[in-house]
C-alpha cells in the first residue's frame, strides 16, 4: 500500500497560483495518483486523477514527473471558496482494497 | 447520473444505545461501497469495505459492524455506542473493476455520543 506525505497547512491569497506536493516514493506500476478536495461538514470531491506526465482538467492540473514518486496539484489563481483540505492518494483498485487518505493539506486562502 | 444518499444527517445517541445509518446509491449497478470515520480535524478512516451483496471487509476491530443486504444499500452498525464512536461518518461508493479508483462520497452523518 503506497504511503503519500503532504505539507499540513498552506496559505496563499486570492488570485495567486497554488500548488500542493505530495510524495508516494513506493509507488506500484498499476496505481494512479488521485487528489480529493474537502470542505468542512461535508465528504471528499473528487478533483483530478492521473498516471503520469500532466493533467490538465477546469478545475487543477496534476504534474507527474517520470519517476512518478511525487505529484503536483496545480490550482490556478486560487479564491476563498478554495480553502479546503486537499487530499492526495494513489491507488489501483478493482475491489481488493480500498484507498487509503492521510491527513491531508489544510489550504487556507486570504483575502 | 449517480448519487448517494445518507441519513439521517445528524444524530444525537447516549452511551449504550444501538445505532443505525443508512446509505444508498442510485444510477449504477454493483458499486463497491465503503464507509468511513473521520474526528474532528483529522483524516478519514476506512471502517468497512463491500464489493457484493453480503461482502463486508473490517478494516479496523471495533464495536461497529457494516451490511449490505442489498445491492445499492450499506447499512452501519452498533449495538451500544462508546464515547469514542462520535465523529463524521461518511459513505462512498465507487465503480467496480478497472484500475482507476474514483471514490464519490455522500453528504455524511454527524454522529455525537454524549
């Protein structure tokens, strides 16, 4: 079970660019990299998912490097309604095991 | 399209007392169902996973207990409430098969054991 690491806490101010890391150094073959996003009170969205190279959707983007040990949320020019815990994971799945989510990145994002 | 459905959204229970939340799917079939804990400013904790009707995996022991008595329905459990069990419990459900995971959760029930 490939274990992430990620900042605790973040700060940033609206408009600019954040971007969040999270290293999986054990990393299988088979998995792929999966970042949620949570507010308070309510359960994890699903924000972007990729296996390797760049992700780009509307609302991140996800940087993989070759090595895939580490990954990159990307969150263009950031508002307060960001602020949010953002949750990396990887995973493979097909009914084994479910994924496994840390303690995740508490973004806090300023006026 | 799908949604998943949890009630009730907020729940008081004393000590000792039995406990039952209710999760639901629609719009897909055989969805791999999952429930989760999460305390007050941590992350979440897998409780309990089901692939199938009448499959449930314990990933932590506890006096908590999961079913699935039907395809789209997961049932959380216990027969007397500790103090410890209050937290934000969370169902999600996600695709069966594949090799991409997207879990999609519900709305969650807050549950407070005083």
């Amino acid at each position: 079970l490939a274990k992430t690491t990620q900042p605790i806490s973040m700060d940033s101010y609206e408009g600019q660019e954040v971007n969040i890391t999270c290293s999986h150094n054990n990393i299988a073959t088979n998995d792929y990299i999966t970042w949620y996003q949570q507010f308070p009170s309510q359960g994890p969205r699903f924000i972007i998912q990729g296996y390797k190279t760049k992700v780009t959707n509307e609302v991140a983007s996800l940087f993989i490097p070759a090595d895939r040990k580490s990954s990159t949320l990307s969150l263009p020019r950031v508002s307060l309604s960001d602020t949010a815990v953002y949750y990396c994971l990887v995973g493979d799945r097909a009914g084994r095991r479910a994924l496994t989510f840390g303690s995740g990145t508490r973004l806090q994002v300023q006026p | 399209s799908q949604t998943i459905h949890q009630w009730p959204a907020t729940l008081v229970q004393p000590v000792g007392s039995p406990l039952s939340l209710e999760c639901t799917v629609e719009g897909t079939s055989n969805p791999n169902l999952y429930w989760y804990r999460q305390a007050a400013g941590r992350g979440l904790q897998l409780l309990f996973y089901s692939v199938g009707i009448g499959q449930i995996s314990s990933e932590v022991p506890q006096n908590l207990s999961a079913s699935r008595p039907q395809d789209r329905q997961f049932i959380l459990s216990s027969k007397k409430l500790l103090l410890s069990d209050s937290g934000f419990y969370l169902c999600a459900w996600s695709l069966a098969g594949g090799s991409r995971e997207t879990q999609y959760f519900g709305p969650g029930t807050r549950l407070l054991v005083l």
